[in-house]
C-alpha cells in the first residue's frame, strides 16, 4: 500500500488532549523526559509545525514567536523546539518546509523586523539543519559573528536559560542527557566534515547534554534556499536533493567532505 505523502501545517497551540497524546508517544521514543514535563514544555510555544502521513502524527516543531528588541532595533526572534520525526521519515525537508511556511506567514512582520530562526541544538543533527539547509547561519566556520548577531545570541541565552547560560561560548549547559536517540554520537569519520566538526569544537560537552545556541538569520539568500526547497516539496520534485539530504542530515557527511 502506498504511503501517503507528508503533509507540513502550521498550527496555533490550541491542541487535543487527544492530539497532544498522540505528539508524546512520537516523543518520547526519542528524549528522556517524563510525560508532565513534556505538557508543561509544551505550554511555552505560540504554535506547532505538524508533521502527518495521512493523519497519523509522525513529528512536529514547537514554534515560539517572540517580537522584541535588541540594540534598540526590532527583532521576531522564531524559535524551533521540541523538534522530532520517526526515523523512517526524516530526509524529507520537513524542518526547511516549515521555515519556508513562516516566512510567507510574517512575511510583511519580517519586512520591517530583523528576523532570526534559532534552536538550541542539542545534536550536530539538528546543528546540521541550519548547516545544509541555510546559507548564511551562525555560529558557524565559515560566517563570522557580527555584533548583532552575538546580541541576539546573548539575549536569548540569558532571557530563556539564565544561570545556565555561557555567554564566552554561547552554549547552554544540560542537567543531564535528555536526548535517548542512538544516533547523536558522531562516527569518527564523519567529523571530517567541516560543520560537524566545528559544532563539536564550539560544543565540546554536547555528550553530557550541552546544547549550542543557532541562529538562521532570513535573509534574501537563506529565503530563497527556503523556497526553493517548499517548491520542490509541493511540486513533488527534488527527489535527488532529498536523497542526498537524508545521507548528509540523518546518516553522513556529502562525498566531497569525506576527502
């Protein structure tokens, strides 16, 4: 029988029981936290990006939309969190499809308001979606920090984590490992990969919990990556690009960084 293709709707965090449910037995096969704290994690997003083959849940983004300013200037700072899919569909530009479907939804916002997706990245695998996905993207080997963009570092650093905070590094340190996913160590040959590596670098206790503050400015280059991906999404077509997505994101580094 021939799977149904996934479908990616952003919706208000108005939710079932039943719905969120549904989300934690999804979850929590990949993180170790309990069901209560999961609800109440649950609470602190504005919206959810769903993930459905048919109208089964198979994954979804917590969203957290926050209009603020920093250096005097207005910022929309989009948080991804809470972020999982079921093994057997990742690879599928699910996580750009949703950047792409926030920037359309505050487009006009975004237009008047410096605007940044970030996540705090517990994985290179979730480093690597802003990686292999953005352009521009920080903190990264090749795109220096401007002083803008450690402000906004800074500012959610020590708005959302306080005490556990690092303003030197721009890493928020873990009370313990939460994320039960085999598949966040790193091989020792994918860290020939220029991103892996230098997310290890900058995140060197990533493997006690530590997770690594990532931004994803929108900026014309980094929208038209999101786009392009989202044409490609509806129109059915990519089916290479996805290919070598599910390799790069979920499995390896691309040939050309192996050496």
């Amino acid at each position: 029988m021939k799977k149904a293709k996934i479908t990616v709707s952003i919706v208000s965090n108005e939710l079932s029981p039943a719905v969120k449910e549904e989300m934690w037995n999804v979850y929590h096969k990949y993180y170790d936290y309990s069901k209560a704290y999961f609800m109440q994690r649950m609470e602190k997003n504005n919206f959810y990006s769903l993930y459905k083959n048919g109208e089964e849940i198979v994954g979804f983004t917590g969203l957290r939309i926050d209009r603020t300013r920093v250096n005097g200037r207005k910022r929309l700072l989009i948080y991804f969190g809470q972020t999982i899919i079921d093994t057997e569909h990742r690879g599928k530009s699910l996580i750009p499809t949703t950047g792409a479907k926030l920037c359309l939804k505050y487009w006009p916002e975004m237009l008047t308001s410096k605007t940044y997706f970030w996540a705090d990245c517990l994985t290179y695998k979730a480093y690597l979606v802003f990686a292999k996905t953005l352009e521009v993207y920080y903190p990264s080997y090749k795109n220096e920090k401007c002083q803008d963009v450690e402000a906004v570092i800074d500012f959610i650093g020590e708005t959302h984590y306080r005490d556990t905070y690092c303003r030197a590094t721009g890493t928020v340190q873990k009370e313990s490992v939460v994320v039960s996913d085999p598949n966040i160590k790193i091989p020792h040959k994918y860290r020939q990969d220029p991103d892996i590596n230098f997310y290890v670098a900058s995140n060197p206790l990533f493997m006690e919990g530590h997770g690594l503050i990532t931004l994803g400015p929108v900026t014309w280059k980094n929208f038209g990556n999101l786009m392009g991906r989202l044409a490609n999404k509806v129109l059915g077509m990519g089916r290479k690009a996805r290919t070598a997505e599910r390799c790069l994101l979920y499995t390896s580094p691309s040939p050309r960084d192996r050496g």
